[in-house]
C-alpha cells in the first residue's frame, strides 16, 4: 500500500510540475516573441509545443485505455469537487450516405406528418423541415452557401472574432 501511495504522490507531483512548466513555456514564448526574436525561431517553437501536444495526446488515450479497463462495467466515477469520470461508448462512422438517409428520415417524418385516425395532416412542410433537426445534428451552417440565397448566418449566431490558425504539416 505505501508503494502505491508513493507511486500515486510521485504522479500527481509530475502533473503538477508539467502543468507549470507549460505555463512557463508559455510565458517564455510570448517573451521570446516580444524580444524581436527571428520569426524562424518563433516558428521552430511551435514545431516543438506542437509535438508537445502529440505527445500529451499518446499519453492521454494511454490513460484513458487503463481507465476503460480498470472501470469494466462502472459507467462512471464521481469524484470530490463535482469532477466526473464517465465511459461512454460509440463506434467511428464514416462516409455517410447523407442524401439517402436524409429521404428515409424525411420519409418518416412524411409519415408522422399524418394523423392515423383522420388522415389529416397535421404538420406543415416548415414543421417536417424543422422535424429532421431533432434526427441530425448541424455542427455548422455553409456559411458561403446560406449568403448565397440571401441569407446571413450572422443573423442567427453569436459572432465572434475571425481567427487565423497555424496548420503545422510534418517534413516529408
């Protein structure tokens, strides 16, 4: 039990050490940048933080493979201070056949549409619209294409400020 403790002190207190030695690299950083240094140099620096965050990232899923294993059927842990663990499942899917599925849904939704009793309908072509947003999940609007037909996504959204990305591509 005593190795197990020390074990467990020895990696909360790497933890710790990481997470202020990135708030240095941090501050290093903006320093180096604001001494004028050669934009070559800044850029060697983000080659470096971005295979930082790959190699947090291996270390990351390795973690969290343990911990699906060690949790077997616990779906999920409770910790002091409202933290929660939680293992949750799902399958990768790819390559969507998104016109297809969309006219099963629609098809569906043309059904539900209907009253059984009556045959009375009782949904609008709006309401059937909206219906297949409870069925598909929008993470985003084609902004240039909604501009198209004389829509702006602005209207609909919060805006924030535009961002500029840095793509770090590996040597070939």
């Amino acid at each position: 039990m005593n190795t197990e403790q020390s074990t467990y002190e020895r990696w909360q207190e790497q933890l710790t050490n990481i997470s202020s030695m990135l708030i240095d690299l941090e501050k290093d950083f903006v320093a180096l940048a604001e001494s004028g240094e050669d934009l070559n140099k800044l850029a060697d620096g983000i080659i470096g933080i971005h295979s930082l965050k790959a190699n947090i990232s291996v270390v990351y899923d390795g973690a969290c493979k343990i911990m699906i294993e060690k949790m077997g059927e616990i779906p999920e842990i409770n910790l002091d201070g409202g933290h929660k663990v939680e293992k949750k499942s799902g399958a990768d899917r790819k390559s969507w056949n998104h016109s297809e599925l969309a006219k099963h849904v629609a098809g569906r939704i043309n059904d539900m549409a209907v009253d059984m009793d009556t045959g009375e309908i009782v949904m609008t072509p709006q309401d059937m619209m909206v219906k297949m947003f409870e069925f598909a999940a929008v993470s985003y609007w084609r902004v240039k294409e909604l501009s198209k037909i004389g829509i702006s996504a602005d209207d609909f959204c919060e805006v924030g400020e535009a961002k500029t990305n840095i793509i770090v591509r590996k040597a070939k």
